[in-house]
C-alpha cells in the first residue's frame, strides 16, 4: 500500500472572464491600452487623445490578454474586476459550442469506378532496403 499524502493547500486558478458555460473568443479585440504606462484603458473611458497627449501608443489587445490580465490579479476578487469583467466578458464570451452533435443515418457509399480511360496504374519502382545503423549500446548491458 502507498500512503495516503495529505491534501496540499495549493491555490486554485482565478475564475477567469467568461461562465463555464461560455468560450473564450481568444482573438477578438477586447480593447486598447496606452504603452508604455497601461493605466489609460478604452475599457475604463480612456480615449487614444488622452493617450497621445502623454506620448503613449495606443495598442489593441485581444481576450486572451484580458483575460490574463484579470485572472493574473486575482479574478473576482481584484480590485477593479467589477470595472473590467463586465465589459471584457460581454466582448469575449460566446456560447459554448454545442456538445451533442446530431446523428446523421449512414448511407451505402457508392461503388467508385475508375473512368475508362484509366486502365491501370503504372508499376511503381521497388526501393532497395536500407542499411539504417542499429542503435547504439546504452549505459547498461542487456543483463541489467
């Protein structure tokens, strides 16, 4: 019997954007940033004037960043997550794809015939074998 190791209080991931129920769109654009300083967001109101006039650059990021970022300070309970995850989830969350696929009824697949112009294929040349090296020894004999 192997022993029972006890239970680790390892962190659990932060909840991220979007429900169980919903996928990531991972590429969307979910908002602009101004580098280099981040704190003007088009999340929050921050306007890409506002980030020109101190000499930032205003850059798209998509959900998977988003979501990153709001699962990198803590998820729910982030400070500013009520600012951020409502618009950020109604951008990158869709419904989930639907697990149950409808059944299709087989069909009798149809007999193909080659057209007749084709009356074989032409013979194919036989490679010689090869003379691929073996493996080499390792560090124990077959014994061990």
């Amino acid at each position: 019997n192997l022993p029972t190791l006890p239970p680790t209080n390892a962190p659990t991931a932060s909840p991220g954007l979007c429900d169980s129920s919903q996928t990531l769109k991972a590429t969307t654009i979910a908002g602009y940033s101004c580098a280099p300083l981040y704190q003007i967001d088009s999340t929050v109101g921050g306007t890409e004037q506002a980030c020109t006039d101190v000499s930032g650059q205003w850059i798209p990021y998509d959900c998977t960043t988003a979501d990153g970022v709001y699962r990198g300070f803590g998820g729910d309970d982030w400070e500013f997550s009520e600012y951020f995850k409502g618009p950020w989830s109604s951008i990158c969350c869709g419904d989930a794809p639907p697990t149950n696929f409808p059944t299709v009824s087989p069909t009798a697949s149809p007999t193909t015939t080659a057209p007749s112009s084709v009356t074989s294929l032409p013979n194919l040349p036989t490679l010689p074998p090869t003379n691929a090296p073996t493996a080499s020894p390792g560090l124990c004999d077959s014994s061990q």
